[in-house]
C-alpha cells in the first residue's frame, strides 16, 4: 500500500460540522415558506407565491421569490409584463439572478419582436449563454447591424451544436437565399456525421428544393445503410443529394465496423470529388481509431492527402491511433498537424515531448516536459516524473482567519448558493455559488471553501479550492470525509485507500445522496442493479434498494465490487477504474494486442468521460496518498504500469454487471 494510514495524517478526517446558521437549519419557519414558494412556481400559482413571499422576510433566498414573481409575470397567459424588472436587476446587480432574470426578460423581448430593447438587454449580459447569444444575434439581425450577418456565417460554420433560438434567424436567412447550398450541404453533412439528427432535420430543410433530401429516404438511410448501398442507382453521383446520402450510408455503417464500411467506400469514392472523399476517410479513420483498428493511421494519412481539415476530435484520435500503434515517428508528425490552440493543451504537450524523447531529441523533450511539469493533473504529475523530479503537495498556506471568513459568509451569492443546495436545487444552487466566485483572489476562494466545507457542502469546498493560482490548501482539495467508515471498508477489500478516495471524489464528490442521470447512486454512485447484485455476493441480508445511499452500506458494497473488479481485471487499478466507470466487459475490450503502457491505454479510451475519469482518479490517488503522510506514494508512473496483452479466455472472468 501507497498509505500508512490516512486516519493518522489527514486533517478532515469525520467532518465535524459548524453550526450551521439559521437559514440552513430545516424545519424553520422561512424555510418552509420559501419551499412553498419554489412549488408554487413550479405551479405557476402567482398567488400562493405572494403568499409565501410575505413569509421570508430576510431570508437569503427572499430573492429568489421575487424572481419567482418576475419571472411568471413575464410569462402570464395575457402577454405578461415586465414592470420591476429593471428594478429587480439595478438591486441584484453582479449577481446570478440579475443574470438570469436578464436572460428571461431578452426571451420576452424577442417574443414581442421588440428588437431595439431586446438589443440593449443583451448588451447588458455579462456571460450570454447559447440561447441569449441566439436571441441577441436575432436581435441584431433585426436591426440591421453590419457584423451580424458575418456573426451568423460563422455560426453555422462553427462545429458547436445551434441552440434552439438559434434556428428561427438562420432559418430565415437560408430562406432568403443568404446563405450558399455549399454552407448548408457541409453543417448537414458535419452533424449527421456525428449523430446531431434533429440538427440535421433543421438543416435539410434549408436547402433549395431541388437538393434537399427527403427526410423519410435519410431515415431508410441511417437505419439500412447497406441496404442503399446496393440499391445506389447508376448515376448517383451526378448531385450533391445522392452523393450525400451515399456518404451517410457508409457513416452510419461504420459505426459498427469501419473496415466493412471501408470497403463499401472503396468501391464508389472514385465517383466522389477530392473534398468529399477527404471528408469519408477522414470520418472512416477516427471511427476505426475509436475502435482501436491498425488501418485507422493509414486512413488518416489519406485523408491528409486529400486537403481533409480535421476538427478536433479528428486530430485528437489520429494522435490516439498512433500512441495505440507504438509509432512515436507517426505521433510527432500528427501533434506538429495540431492547430495552435489544441497543440498547448497538457496532454499534447506531454506526448509530444515523449515523441521527441523517443526519436532521440532528450533537450528538446525535457523543454516540453518542463512547460507543465508540477502542474496537479495527470500530464503535469507525468511530466515531472519524466524529468526525475519527485512528486510533492504544494506547501500549505496560512488557512483564512476569522476576518476573512466573515467575509465569505457575508457574500450574499455564496448565502444562497447554499441555501439552494439545501433546498434541493443543487443544479441552480452551484450556479448561484460560482457566479459569486468571480474575480476573487486564492484568499478570498481558500475561505469560501473553508465556508463551504463548515457547512458540509464538500464539493463546493473541493471545486473551489481547486481554483487557487499561488496559493493553496490540497487539504481541501482533497478531503477524507467519513474516514473511519472508508478506510477499513477498503482495507477490508484489500484495496488501497488512497485509490477509493481518489475514486469516490471523481464519483461523487461525496455528496451522499448522489444521483446521476442513468440512475447511479451515493458516494460510490452504485446502479441499483449492481448493489443488489454485490449484497446477495457478499452475504448482506439486510440490504434493500432504499439503502443503497446509506454511507456504510454504500461504501460496504462499492468496495467489494471494486474488489471483484480488481480480481477479475489483473489486479490493476487503471482498468478496474476504467471498468467501474464503463463496464468490466469494455475494460478487458480495450486491452490491445500487445502489452499496452498505461498512460497510453488511459488515452486511448474510447469514452470521452471514462478516458477523463481514469486519469482524473489516479492522479487523485497520487494526492491523497502523499496527503497521507508516511512513505512517500509510488510514482503515477508505476501506478499506471503495463496492461497485459489481450489474450484468449479474457471475456471468460467473472460476469460482473
């Protein structure tokens, strides 16, 4: 084990929790008339509302409830009113609400076509979110404004998905003839490409009459591609459309094989022009690169030749393929390709400078090496290493005094952003904290995460700490909530316990009653499925599905898996953590053919979110171990190892859900 034990080292240990202040305690009067007045909105009753806002009095989130007001007011059946709302905004001024409020308003104005109000509100926000930026382009358009025809040019260029407000106003101008067939064609082809189908929809329609496809034939296309790659009449490729839909089809085949679709597309592409075939291969190489096949380099390489512009992803996955392949000389060459914002990202510049070591540049690489060195991720951990430098926590600053505390608690936006949290409006109650977070120095945001972490609310307290630039407290960071729970379950398992943490703060953030999306659940985020299913392995015959958010039963359970995982996956931590993410099935999947370094199985993930959480939990471990104290935590590099050769007989381990 890395740890001696954290017990002995950490300094958080069984959270001992101020008291908390009025407005956080349940039970009183405020806030049950403020979560009245949160149903009432969300049953658009103005006047329950009224009712439950005469009852808040200076409660922090009083100023919700007038948002509440203003914002069903702006809705109202009769065509709504926006009387107080620059008033309400003058008060909140700076502030989440003041923004949000704003938002709402700009929507309103847009409905009412009262473009020149709805200009000036927009000028006015200070972070316009995708939809704001929409309506206030609207706006613009409306107006007139020289730049805001190029501002839409570059909008469908652009690979980000439209927002919805952004449809109306490019709508009309693809209507008007605004926009090139050219244009179109290439944001449609972009977005079925990546799967955007509603997105598409929008687009097909734009087309001219004569070119767009029928929705009903690209719906046979995506769901019978190989089906209209039979059929392809004679002369297919005498129009856009045809030449289009055959190019959908080989996409869409390739999403279950990229060498079958290959194949189909090696039999019609010479009836493509150079830009279209560039575009096929280019889609046809990072399918195969995703899925860990040797062709994907070589389908890259031809894409190049053809004048192919990668986006981003593309570059990225070129770079994975030829890491995969073990071909540092074809790994130099794809980051050199790297335009200039994606070649200063930490990851590129790491490979790069392992590239460089590889073909014998060692000064030049150690140059790389040494722009993120010490950096706390993965790369600047492995950067570090490679330099011979050994790892080390930053030294701990002075931890905020009682004058700067009082400042925190006194920020009306961290107030409420806690208030929120406890209200069961986490997704808004974040929003509020972080809006408040703006422009404060480390000691401003080391005491708010002191504030935060007094009251409980630990992954604030993590996020924000995590913000500091010079000075730093890893302590909150990295905190061990529950210790004496945690750490002998993980022993228990055998496991180290510097890895749960790591592993639990990726998960969790130790909000215990966490909730993902698919249904996860509790510090360990357990599907329901795969709690029962570890209770009956492990003999537990208390267990019930509504205990599964239970702290102990929680950790009892995500440990044991985490064991089996281990046991099943080679004892190593890089693929179990990958395993607990995606599945054990896709970990043993992604093993290659050939002993694979770790750092590079970790890149070469498939899953955006599993890639970013494996290394984010082993360099979480590096840090909790060293926060632990004793001997000092084996190298990220050491941890990451080598992971085995694929080999016959590995889908053969135990079927973990």
């Amino acid at each position: 084990m890395a740890i001696e034990s954290i017990a002995m080292r950490c300094f958080v240990g069984v959270v001992l929790l101020a008291a908390l202040p009025a407005w956080a305690q349940p039970g009183k009067g405020e806030d049950a008339a403020f979560l009245l007045a949160r149903d009432a909105f969300a049953k658009g009753d103005r006047v329950k509302l009224a009712r439950a806002q005469a009852g808040l009095a200076a409660h922090p989130l009083a100023p919700w409830a007038a948002y509440f007001e203003l914002n069903l007011q702006l809705r109202d059946k009769g065509g709504g009113s926006d009387a107080g709302v620059a008033e309400f905004i003058d008060r909140q001024a700076g502030s989440y609400l003041a923004e949000k409020i704003r938002g709402d308003w700009l929507k309103w104005l847009v409905d009412r076509e009262d473009w020149s109000r709805a200009r000036t509100v927009f000028a006015q926000m200070e972070r316009p979110d995708a939809e704001a930026a929409c309506r206030g382009l609207e706006a613009r358009l409306r107006l007139g404004e020289p730049d805001a025809l190029a501002d839409a040019h570059a909008l469908l260029a652009a690979s980000a998905p439209l927002g919805e407000a952004c449809l109306p106003p490019l709508g009309r101008l693809a209507a008007g003839g605004e926009f090139s067939a050219d244009a179109l064609w290439e944001r449609l082809r972009r977005q079925w490409a990546v799967d955007k189908l509603k997105e598409a929809r929008q687009i097909a329609g734009w087309l001219p009459t004569v070119e767009a496809p029928a929705w009903k034939t690209v719906e046979a296309v995506i769901d019978h591609p190989a089906r209209h790659l039979a059929r392809l009449p004679e002369r297919f490729a005498d129009s856009r459309r045809g030449r289009a839909l055959a190019e959908l089809a080989v996409l869409r085949m390739a999403r279950s094989d990229a060498r079958v679709a290959a194949a189909s597309w090696q039999e019609i592409e010479d009836r493509f022009p150079a830009e279209e075939r560039s575009f096929v291969w280019g889609r046809l190489a990072q399918a195969a690169a995703r899925s860990h096949q040797p062709e994907a380099k070589d389908w890259f390489d031809q894409a190049e030749a053809l004048g192919a512009a990668l986006d981003e992803e593309q570059h990225a996955w070129r770079i994975r393929a030829a890491l995969r392949a073990g071909d540092w000389p074809a790994v130099a060459h794809a980051i050199v390709r790297l335009p200039e914002a994606l070649a200063g990202r930490p990851e590129w510049i790491y490979w790069r400078g392992r590239a460089l070591a590889a073909l014998g540049s060692a000064e030049a690489a150690q140059g790389y090496f040494a722009r993120i060195a010490g950096q706390p991720h993965f790369y600047g951990i492995l950067a570090a290493e490679a330099l011979g430098l050994p790892f080390a926590i930053p030294p701990r600053t002075r931890a905020p005094d009682a004058e700067e505390l009082a400042a925190a608690e006194s920020r009306p936006g961290l107030l409420r952003g806690l208030a929120l949290i406890r209200a069961d409006m986490r997704g808004e109650g974040i929003r509020e904290w972080n809006w408040a977070l703006t422009g404060m120095s480390d000691r401003q945001l080391l005491a708010a995460a002191e504030f935060a972490r007094r009251n409980d609310v630990i992954d604030r307290a993590i996020n924000t700490a995590d913000r500091t630039q010079a000075e730093h407290d890893f302590l909150l960071r990295y905190p061990t909530p529950f210790l004496a729970q945690v750490e002998p379950r993980a022993r228990e398992a055998g496991l180290d316990p510097a890895w749960v943490y790591g592993l639990m703060r990726q998960e969790s953030r130790f909000i215990m009653d966490a909730r993902s999306s698919v249904g996860a659940k509790g510090l360990m985020q357990l599907m329901p499925a795969t709690a029962k299913w570890v209770a009956q392995k492990i003999g537990m015959t208390h267990f019930h599905p509504a205990k599964v958010t239970d702290m102990d039963i929680n950790v009892t359970l995500g440990t044991n898996y985490l064991r089996m995982v281990m046991d099943s996956l080679d004892d190593h931590p890089v693929l179990a953590s990958a395993a607990y993410n995606a599945g054990p099935g896709r970990a043993r999947k992604w093993r290659a053919e050939r002993p694979l370094e770790g750092a590079i199985y970790a890149e070469t993930i498939p899953f955006n979110e599993t890639r970013d959480y494996v290394k984010k939990v082993m360099a979480n471990a590096m840090h909790y171990a060293a926060l632990a104290g004793g001997r000092l935590p084996s190298s990220l590099t050491a941890r990451l190892g080598t992971i085995r050769a694929r080999s016959f007989g590995d889908g053969k381990a135990e079927d973990l859900p």
